[in-house]
C-alpha cells in the first residue's frame, strides 16, 4: 500500500471513530441535526463528481437518484421491515441499475444530451412516485424509524452516525475511483473522448461503470432520510436544491479529485445550514446564486485548486 | 360521436399548448441550438419577460403591445448577459458545458429572487378582455386565453427564422458556431456577431413571457417547471432546428393533451421526457436535425 | 431598521449556538428572563404566500408585551425560514428547542411541513400549538399538540363534509371529484370522495392533476360527459384560477347545482380581484368572511391593523384566511401559560384540555388529540361581485355562508350556471 492510501486509511479510521464517539462527548442533538444534512451533501456531492467531475458528464438528475434511494428504503421499510443496512444497500443497488439505464440511453451521443435526459429523470420518477398509491402520493408517507441501538445516546445522534459511514464509504469509493484504472480511463474521457476511444479505452463500458458508482452513491444518500424527518413526500425528496447543490458544492470544492466535493460540501452545507437559522429570509437563495456565479467567474478549479496553487507557488 | 368530439378538442388544445411551448424555447433553441451556450436561465428569463408585460398591463397596455415594448430593453440585457459570459469565460479560452451550466443555474436563482423581491410571492395575472372567452367552430370550443398566445409564436417563430436564413447577419449567427475563424477572415467579429445573437435570443423572451401570462397567472418561480420541457423540445428538433422546434413542441402539447384527455392528467409531466427519451435513443441527432 | 434586526438576530443566534449549554444550564432561574415562542414560517419557496401569518404572530406578541407580557415576562419570537422545504424542519426545530431554549412551539404551515417534527415533539414531550395541519395529529396523538385551525375532530376525512352536506339538501346524486397532486388536495379529495360514498352519491369522475397544469379545457369535457350534479374541487392558487376561467370558456351543464369545495386561492386578495365577477356562484370552504355572524370587535380591530401592514410588506391585503388563526395560536399559547401559571408544557396542556379559551376567533375547546371540538370550517359563497374592485369584498353579503347552520347568512343559490350569471 502507498503511503498516501496508509495515511487515508488513518484519516478514515480517526473519523469513524469521532464519529461514533461523538454523540456522546457533545449533548446537545441540534448539530446532530445539522451534521446530518451536511454529511449527507457530503455523500451526495461527492457521488456525483464520480461521473461529472472524473469523466465531465453533468447530472441534474442528482435528485431523481436521491429521490429514488428515499422511496426505496422508506418502502422496504415500512412494508417488510427490513433493517437499515438492507434498506441502504437496496437503495444503492438501485441507484445503480437506474444509472446504467440512464448511461445507456444516452451516453452513446454527446454529454449535453446526457445532462438533458437526467433533469427528465426527476420529472419521470418524480410523475410516478405520485401515481403509486402504495407510496403516499402527493400526501406523503409517515415513516418511524427503527429504535436507536443502545451505543446511540438517541435517534438524531444514531442517524448521524449512519450518514457518517455512508459519507465515508462514498469518499472512500470515490477515492478507489480516481487512483485506480477506471479514473485513467475517465480523466482521459474527459480530456477527449475522440482520442480516449481511438488509443483504445473503452470509453462506453468506463462511462457506464461510472454512471452505476455515481448512482449507487446519490441513491444511499438518499436511503437514511425516510428516518430523518420520519416522512417522505415527492416535492422534497426530488427537490431542484439537491440536483442544484449536487452541482454547486463540487464546482465550488474542486472537481478534479476526490477532496474537492468534500470541502465543498462542507463549506456549502455548513454556510447553508447556518444561514437557515440567521438570515433567514430570500437573501439565502441570492447568496447561493452569488456565490455559484462568482466561483465560476474567478475561481473555475474550486477551492482545492486555489489551495493547491497556492501550495505549488509556495514550494517553488 | 362524443368521443370524437373530446378528441377533436383535445388535439386541438394540444396544438395550441405545444405552440406556447414553442415560443418558451424559441430563445434557446438560439442559444443553445445555434449558439451552443446552454443557457438554463432562459426560462426564468421568460418569467422576467412576462414580469415586464405584467407590469406593463398595469398602466393599461395590452400584454402583445408591452411584449413589443419589452424587445428593446430585453435585447441589451441579452447583450449585457453575453458581455459578462464572454468576460467570465474568454481568459480561459472557451467554456466547459459544466461552467456555463452553473453560471447560468447562479444566473437564474439571482433573477428569480429578484422577482420575488420586487414583486411578492403573490401569483400575478393580466385581466384582457378577450381572457375568459372562447371561439366556437362546430363541435370545437377554443378559448382566445390560447388562442391569442398560441398564433404569436409561428409569427415570432417565422420572423426569427426569415431573418437568419435571409440576411446578411442571421447567416453570419448561424455560421459563427461552426466556422469562427472563416468569420473573422470576412471581416466580421464573431464575439459582437454571437452577442446579437444573445440579445434577439433574450428579447424572444418577453413574447414568450406575454404568451405565458395570458395562458395563466405566474409567480417568480414558475421558470422551474419549463426548464426540461424546453430543453426537450430545442435537443429533440435538432440543435439549432427552428421551424423543426414548433412541430416537436405542437407533438409534445398533442401529447400531453391526449394523456390528459384518455389516460390522467397526473401522468402528463412525464409526457415530454419520455418523448426525449425515445427520441434519444432512437434518433440521437434529433428528428430534423442533420446526421452528425 | 430592518439589517439592524436582523444583525441583532445574527448576534444574538451565534451567541445562543456558542453558549448553548450554559442557557441549558440556567433555564432554571430563567423566571425573568422572556418567555420564547419559537416557529418555522415559509418565507421563500412555494409556500411562500402564508408568510402573512407572521403578522398574526408579531401583532400577537406585540400586543402581549404592551399588556406587560405573561406571568410578569416579556414574549420574544424566535423565527426561523423553512423554505417551505420539509427537509430543513427538522434541524430547526432541534435549534429552536436545544439552542434557542424556547417555552413554546409553534409548527410550520400545513401537514407536509409539520410531518417531520411530530414524532420529535412527541418523544420529547413538548407543547406545540398546530398551524393548518389537517390530520395533523392523528397518527402521533401527542397529548401536548393543539390545532388553531378550524378543522376539527377526524379532519383528514370530515373537514370538508360542509360541501357534502350542502349537495345532499340539493338532492345531489352524482358527484365529480378532481384536485391537485399535492398534499392538502389530495386529502380533501380523498376525505370528500369518503363522504361522498357515505352519503350515497355516486362519483361519476375522480382524478388527479399535476400542479401547475395551465388547460383544464380536457378536463371540464370529461367531466360534463360523466353528468354530475355537483362538482368537489380541491385545487392551488394558479389551477384555481385556470379551473374558473376554463369554466366559463367550455361551459358546463345546467344540471350542477353546486361547484367548487375545496379551492386554495379565492381566499385570497390577489385572486378574489383578479377574477371578480367569475367567481359567482361559487361555494367554497374558507376559515373567516366578514359576515354579522362572524364579524366581532376583537377580529375587526386585528384586521384594521393587520391591513396597513400587509399592505407594507406587499402581502395580501385581506389576510382572511390565515392570519388570524395565527394570532389564535399566539392567544392559545398565552391562555395556557397564564390559566396553568407556568411554562411547563404538561400543566399547559391539561389547561387547554380542562378550558375552553376566548379568542379573537371565538370560543375553542379541545378534544384528547388537541382537535377542535366542533368543525367550524365555513362553506361560503361568493356572490354579488361586480369589477374587480377588493374594498367590496370587506363587507357583508359577497361572501355567504352557508354552513355551518350555527353561523349561516343565506342559503345556497344554484344551479351553478344561474348563480354564476347573477
């Protein structure tokens, strides 16, 4: 093993730890609550770099994906029962399936058509979630979730746990990803795909492996929320903020390597999460678009890249 | 006799909804059918635009006389839009999709707060005389609520597509995506060439606007639900296919209107992506574009 | 004046984040410190238009302070932005319980919002005061949540049964049911299509439309194919209008006697003048109408102050619909803590079950899951409106009320097409 696998295997393990221990050094739940969703951007954003940062294939379906993960679990749960880690699998096999067909449809033609079809993923999925009466409909679905286990001081602190191992299992994939041989194929998509598929990368099959990592990874996202807010209806569960912010916490991180989504996640999530209970008001979406606006305009490698510019000026 | 009677009716309505649907991607079937700049703000652009007839109306104006007003002020914001994306993105020699997405995503939230800034959450209406009532030709009841909006956009649909097809500076829009440097070799400068473009791209907006305010009452936000059936119909023509995006968007309403009519309503949202879908999957190039 | 609050709000929230245990720690000797009344409002997002209720709550606690507040200290309102999004209720109702230390809980506007934060008030055990949420409680049946809204007892089915009732004296037979694919329609549709089996009414077309539909041309010819003699119609804001306007574009059969029931919008200012005379005829559920039945001092002096506010802040100007209701709860909240002397959410709570309170919506008592005790959801109908003028719709006798009996001012007027040409 690398040195630079042996120290993130470190950094995994020190995070669990916190992760696991934390609930019960900091008592009060509301940044449990919090950390949730921060953590579960963190998953998100970074399953969707997976396809549209490593290969440059843009998502706007995140949500349709997140959306499907939700229903899936919430219904395997309440109709058979089945325990959480099953619930999440489920979800991420799912999310799989639906990002092959996707990829299949149409990742044959060029990347505007792909991003195209995914924003109609939301509205197909979104259109049949309201006519299943099995899923609530437009009503929703009360969902109570399992009892926390006893190394859980309680069910926000529990969730938060679960959505850490998730997040740390998507870095982690994320990260196999781009150091193992499909990241060479992707970044060489990426870079042309004319030349990737003429040097003989078979551009379609990497395309496609990365289309089932990304959804498998928006869909267990998705998978703990059910239990979150104890119930699903289809206007959050598909909502346009996780298809924007999908796209905005990498493009603001970095989307060249793993790290990037992380901290933009991080940033994104936690300056979303704290303007919810200070602002307070319209100016929260203004500064969103603002923020995106002037990433794009003075900083299009993301904070990563800022940083390791920076680094590199500082070296030489 | 009935039930030919409520399809007769229904493919009518769907004829005149998907000409609405038209003139909501007639803008982008510019910008991002000739232009390649996929502009997702477009439709919160027509919000704008229809936020200007309304405002318009007000002062007593009928809403096609404030559209007509609306071209001038919406064509320089169009050419102010494209100044800013090409400052943004000339240093670094060219955009990526990923980027111009975002900006324009950043670009569409900024604007849509804005409305809602100045002027509430409320849904907003005008009230027209000829709104409420219909047209009757036998068995067929045609409201001018649809009618009216529907006839405007083969006539701004015909006038864009006259103007670039027979003039000196329409084929030089449509020439710029393909063959920048040709262009600059006759003389001309393609960044102030794709600007134009912009701008008549953005004014289309404020007669799309008008149209959707006389269809029904609008809100800041009402840009969101258009977005994919728009970019369905642009993609599904043919980039850069303008006649071609009237006949996929009358097809898409007919659509629509049949599901509605026959099977259920709630399953209409679905109509014009499954649509896209196929039509991906079977014709990539798009129904009346060229084979790549 | 506004940046400087809503600086203040900044300071004293990052305060509050960073001192949290310590205000824990010392909610005991907090008896003059003020008493925090904590709620989510949908400021932004689709919901965004029952932001008026605020002033309901912000005239509550004005009015509170100015009397020198309760039990001696003052009322401070802590307020956050759902965004209408039931994905941010809960971590905001963490903040507002475990940093913000608030006494009292109101919930966020309607069920889908509200959803999220049952299960946490009922494993927590705290004292909530319920805004439009229909059948808000009826899964958790937490013994410490009480609805300000009109809805009463077995809401999810019943509150609409006013319309029902009304078609049964017409003698109705058959019934059509359409409504929107969200939330609140979609229950009404569901209850009304109940208490329309029960009342043996045949339902000759039910479906769903998707929000945002524009033509309902299609729609209306399906429906007058099916022959119905009554029309159930739960819809939003924008279809609303759309329903009402394809109706007088396709017309509809002389044989309805009685159209509308569960429509979101001709409640509102905005739509009440943007349709004017269109809306003849129609009957439709609504919580307060200017009618003498209705019509008390307290409620017009809320709504002589409530105006000049609206107005500022570009709301709707009537504010019938929601807006007192949330002056009701802040007169709820303030009834509990002043008949039970403490903040104590269980004291509280049996003092609203034990009494019914006086408020500016008349008396209310509850039953055991904090419902009205009696459905008081009016059916009104709208009559007599000419232009587009809105002042008109401040006086009696364009708004009709027809059910309940108890607080009727005229009878129905039908069928539809001849009360709609009137």
């Amino acid at each position: 093993m690398k040195k630079s696998s042996l120290l993130f295997l470190a950094g995994v393990i020190i995070v669990l730890a916190l992760g696991f221990l934390m609930p019960w050094l900091l008592r009060n739940p509301f940044y449990f609550f919090a950390g949730y969703v921060v953590l579960q951007y963190v998953t998100i954003a970074t399953g969707w770099n997976i396809l549209g940062g490593y290969a440059g294939y843009i998502n706007f379906g995140a949500a349709g994906f997140f959306g499907a993960g939700v229903y899936l679990s919430a219904f395997l749960f309440t109709t058979f029962g089945l325990p959480l880690p099953l619930c999440i699998l489920a979800s991420g096999v799912f999310g799989a399936i639906l990002g092959v067909l996707m990829g299949y449809l149409t990742l044959r033609i060029q990347g505007v058509y792909f991003a195209i079809a995914t924003l109609g993923l939301v509205v197909v999925l979104e259109t049949i979630v309201h006519n299943i009466s099995g899923l609530g409909g437009a009503s929703g679905m009360a969902v109570y979730g399992p009892r926390p286990p006893a190394w859980s001081p309680g069910p926000s602190q529990f969730n938060f746990t679960v959505m850490l191992v998730i997040a740390v299992a998507s870095v982690a994939l994320a990260r196999w990803v781009e150091i193992s041989w499909i990241g060479r194929g992707l970044r060489a998509v990426r870079a042309s795909e004319d030349a990737a598929e003429c040097s003989g990368v078979p551009t379609l099959r990497l395309k496609l492996v990365a289309c089932a990592l990304s959804g498998a990874v928006l869909a267990a996202a998705g998978a703990p929320y059910p239990f979150y807010t104890s119930f699903v209806e289809p206007v959050t569960a598909f909502s346009l903020v996780i298809g924007l912010n999908a796209i905005a916490m990498p493009l603001i991180g970095g989307t060249r390597t793993w790290v990037g989504p992380v901290i933009g996640a991080l940033l994104l999530a936690s300056v979303q999460q704290i303007a919810t209970v200070t602002i307070s008001s319209e100016l929260n979406i203004l500064f969103v678009g603002a923020v995106l606006i002037a990433f794009v305009a003075f900083a299009p490698g993301g904070i990563s890249d800022l940083f390791g510019r920076n680094k590199g000026r500082a070296r030489s | 006799m009935l039930s030919i009677d409520i399809l007769l009716n229904a493919i009518v309505t769907g004829i005149l909804l998907g000409s609405v649907y038209a003139s909501l991607a007639l803008g982008l079937g510019i910008t991002f059918g000739i232009l390649h700049i996929p502009n997702i703000a477009h439709p919160t652009l027509v919000v704008a635009g229809a936020f200007f007839v309304y405002t318009l109306a007000q002062w007593g104006f009928d809403p096609i006389i404030a559209a007509v007003i609306g071209l001038v002020p919406f064509y320089l914001l169009g050419v102010a839009l494209y100044a800013f994306y090409s400052t943004v993105f000339e240093r670094k020699g060219g955009a990526n999709v990923l980027q111009s997405l975002t900006l324009f995503f950043g670009l569409s939230l900024v604007i849509e707060i804005l409305l809602s800034l100045g002027f509430g959450s409320e849904l907003k209406s005008v009230s027209v005389s000829y709104i409420g009532s219909s047209l009757k030709l036998g068995v067929l009841t045609v409201p001018y609520r649809l009618l009216i909006p529907a006839l405007l956009a083969p006539v701004t649909i015909a006038a864009v597509w006259l103007y670039l097809s027979r003039t000196n500076s329409g084929t030089a829009i449509r020439a710029v995506a393909h063959e920048e440097r040709a262009l600059s070799i006759a003389g001309l400068n393609p960044a102030s060439v794709k600007r134009h473009a912009f701008g008549i791209a953005t004014a289309t907006a404020v007669i799309a606007g008008a149209a959707l305010i006389m269809v029904g009452p609008i809100e800041p936000f009402a840009g969101r639900y258009q977005i994919g059936r728009v970019f369905a119909i642009v993609v599904l023509a043919g980039m850069g296919s303008i006649p071609g995006s009237l006949v996929i968007a009358i097809i898409i309403g007919i659509a629509e209107a049949l599901v509605s009519s026959y099977l259920n309503p709630s399953w209409s949202p679905g109509v014009a992506f499954a649509i896209l879908l196929l039509g991906l999957a079977l014709r990539p190039q798009g129904l009346f574009g060229a084979a790549r | 004046m506004k940046t400087r609050r809503q600086f203040h709000k900044l300071v004293a929230a990052t305060a509050a984040g960073l001192a949290a245990p310590a205000i824990l720690g010392s909610k005991v000797f907090a008896q003059d410190k003020p008493i925090r009344v904590g709620a989510s409002v949908s400021l932004t997002g689709p919901l965004a238009s029952t932001k008026n209720g605020l002033i309901g709550y912000e005239l509550w606690r004005d009015d509170v302070n100015a009397a020198g507040g309760l039990l001696g200290r003052k009322v401070e309102l802590v307020m956050y932005d759902d965004q209408s999004s039931a994905a941010n209720v809960p971590a905001i109702y963490s903040k507002l319980v475990d940093v913000d230390a608030c006494d009292v809980l109101f919930s966020p506007y309607g069920a889908n919002l509200s959803a999220p934060v049952m299960p946490f008030i009922k494993q927590r055990d705290l004292f909530m005061i319920g805004m439009f949420g229909l059948a808000g409680n009826d899964v958790a049946k937490h013994d410490k949540f009480f609805h300000s809204g009109p809805w009463g007892p077995n809401s999810g089915r019943d509150w609409a049964r006013g319309f029902f009732d009304l078609a049964k004296a017409q003698g109705v037979k058959k019934i059509a049911i359409i409504n929107a694919d969200l939330e609140f329609s979609k229950n009404a549709a569901k209850g009304g299509a109940e208490v329309a089996k029960e009342y043996g009414m045949e339902i000759v077309f039910n479906q769903s439309y998707p929000p945002n539909t524009s033509d309902f041309s299609s729609m209306i010819r399906n429906i007058n194919a099916g022959d119905p003699e009554a029309i159930f119609i739960a819809s939003y804001p924008a279809d609303s209008t759309a329903i009402i306007r394809g109706v007088k574009e396709i017309g509809i059969s002389d044989k309805v006697k009685i159209f509308g029931g569960a429509m979101i919008g001709p409640q509102y200012g905005a739509l009440l003048s943007s349709l004017g005379p269109e809306l003849n005829g129609l009957v439709n559920s609504h919580t307060f109408v200017p009618e003498p039945s209705m019509q008390t001092p307290a409620i017009k002096g809320f709504f002589d102050r409530y105006t000049p506010i609206a107005v500022k802040q570009g709301v709707d100007p009537l504010g019938y619909y929601i807006p007192p209701f949330y002056y009701v709860a802040g007169q709820l909240a303030a009834a509990a803590i002043i008949g039970s002397k403490s903040v104590d959410p269980a004291k509280m709570a049996a003092f609203l079950h034990a009494n019914s309170v006086d408020t500016i919506a008349g008396k209310i008592a509850f039953n055991e899951i904090g419902d009205w005790k009696e459905r008081r959801v009016l059916m009104v109908q709208l009559r007599g409106i000419k232009g587009n003028d809105l002042e008109q719709f401040r006086n009696p006798g364009h708004q009709v009320i027809l059910d309940p009996p108890s607080l009727k001012t005229g009878d129905l007027a039908g069928p539809y097409n001849k009360a709609r040409a009137s």
